[in-house]
C-alpha cells in the first residue's frame, strides 16, 4: 500500500487528534511546523464565520514559515467535521474546507456522506474517519473514507473499550488503506509500538494538551501533569458518547465521579446553539501518567523523534 501523497513527509508519523477547545491557530500551527499532521474540530471556531478567518491566517502562516525554511518538512492541516444531525453547521463548514482545499477532513460519529466526500475527493484531497468498532469501520469504507483513526481503549475524549491489539488487527483483515491509531500513546516508543501492530500513523491527543500552545487553562495543564491513569474516568454522561475525563475536573463540577448516571444517547447535540454545561470537564486519556511537564509542541515533538529512534535502534540490537 502507498500512502496518500499529503501523508508521505511527515517529520514523525504522527496525527495530531482534534481536541474540543484545546486545538486551536497557534497549537495547530506549531504541529504543523514541526512536520506532524495539525488539526481542530470545526466547531472550535466559534461563531461560525471564525472558521474562514483561522483556514485563512492558518495557510498564510504556514506559507510563510516554508518559504523562510525551504528544507523544513512542514504537516498539513486537517479539520474535524462531526457528522451528525444536529451539527447544523455542517454543510456550512464543509463548503469553508472545500474552499481552502483543506488535505485532510477527519470525521467523526456517523459516516460521511457522499456529497461530502466527492467535494473534498474533486480537489484531491482525503477522508479519515474515526471509528471505535469493527462494525463502524466497515460502514465508514462503505461509504468511501480514504483511511481510518481506529479510537481504541484509553484515548481521550470519545474513547473506545476495544483492545488496540484487536482493533488493528482485526481491521487489517479487510483494509489496507492508510490506518492511525490513538489510545493512550504519549512516547516514541509507543509511535513505534503502534506501528508494529500494523498503523500507519500514531494519533495523538491528550500530549498536546500540556502543551504551551494549547488553548486551555493552566489548572487544565496542571491537572494533566499531576494525573495518572487511575484518574481517568469513562463516562457517556456529558455529550451521550462514551469518553475519558479527568477526575479531578467531574469532582469540582460537583459530581461524584464513582456514581454518575448515564445519558440519552439520542440527546446527543453538536449544534452551533448546543448548551455548554459541561465546558469545564476535561478529556484526557489514560497516558496522563507519561506526562510530567509541559513542553513546547516544537520541544515535545523532538523528545518524541529521540524515543523513536532509541526504540527503533533497540529493537535492532536485539535482533
């Protein structure tokens, strides 16, 4: 299998995952420059019209910075689409992408739909999907995606409960295509071990969040380095999709993290008017406990290319 063009230089194979709030210009601009894959969701850029300003000073931004460094090996940007009836928003933020002619579209939740993937395919550029299943892996290539984020047991945000062994292994009985996988990997060793399992690209969330281009609080940042995977809670309480958070941020909403009821996952709403009770409970995977610092992205990317290497030249030795 060869890779998709826009996914062949990367300094590092690593998808940086769009994260709610956190991924916003100056984070994804570090990714980027640093030759990893930059995203956000969309529906970060709020109100809606923001969406064209960032695509816009984003690429100019970019430019820029690869005209200044010809040899830098400088990541595309990809923006997180939710797929979903109530993301009014939708169609609106998909003509923006198309219009910049955006290389990478993640979606997420439900499947693509066809118009959707013939306006970014006519411009050349791909569909990753984001899947937690077997089941929605298939749907999804159904459907006509480029290439697959299988979210396995551990990531943050909206997690899956299957094994990373299982989850690759079982889709690479039917798929050959460009595959990332995210649960739980904050090292280079971790990039590799992904690779083993047969990814292509290590995603990559949670890390980037203590980072000092993240856009969140510093209790947010504290909360990451002082946390371990005991920490983490998984619950479909906040948005009615299963995801991890922070302990910490469930017991200063007043919750009890051990008792939390369950949520109507038809009540599930993306919209641009959706309520933002739960703004202030923190996604974060089971890999807090690797993290103890908070770096620059450009710092925490180059510490991620050492241990991948000394991984690779371990493994060699012991050959």
């Amino acid at each position: 299998m060869t890779l998709p063009p826009v996914l062949q230089h990367l300094s590092l194979p690593v998808i940086a995952s769009p994260m709610f709030i956190a991924s916003g210009p100056a984070l994804v601009a570090a990714q980027c420059k640093a030759g990893i894959v930059g995203s956000f969701p969309a529906l970060n850029a709020r109100p809606a019209e923001l969406l064209d300003t960032w695509l816009t000073e984003l690429q100019r931004e970019l430019a820029d910075y690869q005209a200044a460094h010809p040899d830098a090996r400088v990541g595309p940007i990809a923006v997180n689409q939710i797929v979903h009836q109530s993301n009014d928003r939708l169609a609106h933020d998909v003509e923006v992408c198309v219009r910049h002619q955006v290389p990478i579209i993640i979606s997420s939740l439900r499947a693509p739909p066809r118009e959707m993937l013939d306006a970014v395919h006519a411009y050349g550029g791909i569909v990753l999907h984001d899947v937690v299943s077997i089941r929605h892996a298939q749907k999804a290539l159904e459907a006509g995606v480029d290439g697959l984020i299988l979210v396995a047991a551990g990531a943050g945000g909206h997690a899956g409960a299957l094994s990373p062994f299982a989850l690759v292994g079982e889709v690479r009985k039917f798929f050959d295509g460009p595959l990332a996988l995210s649960g739980s990997i904050a090292t280079g060793d971790a990039i590799l071990a992904a690779q083993a399992m047969g990814a292509d690209f290590a995603y990559i969330g949670s890390r980037w969040l203590a980072t000092r281009e993240s856009n969140v609080s510093d209790d947010y940042r504290e909360a990451i380095v002082t946390s371990n995977a005991a920490d983490v809670v998984y619950t479909n309480l906040f948005t009615g999709v299963h995801g991890n958070y922070l302990k910490k941020s469930i017991v200063a909403a007043g919750l009890d993290p051990e008792n939390l009821p369950e949520s109507d996952k038809s009540k599930m709403s993306f919209g641009s008017g959706s309520a933002k009770a739960w703004r202030d409970i923190w996604g974060a995977g089971q890999g807090v406990g690797l993290m103890d610092d908070v770096p620059s992205v450009a710092e925490m990317v180059e510490r991620l290319k050492r241990e991948y290497a000394a991984a690779r030249a371990r493994l060699s030795l012991g050959a």
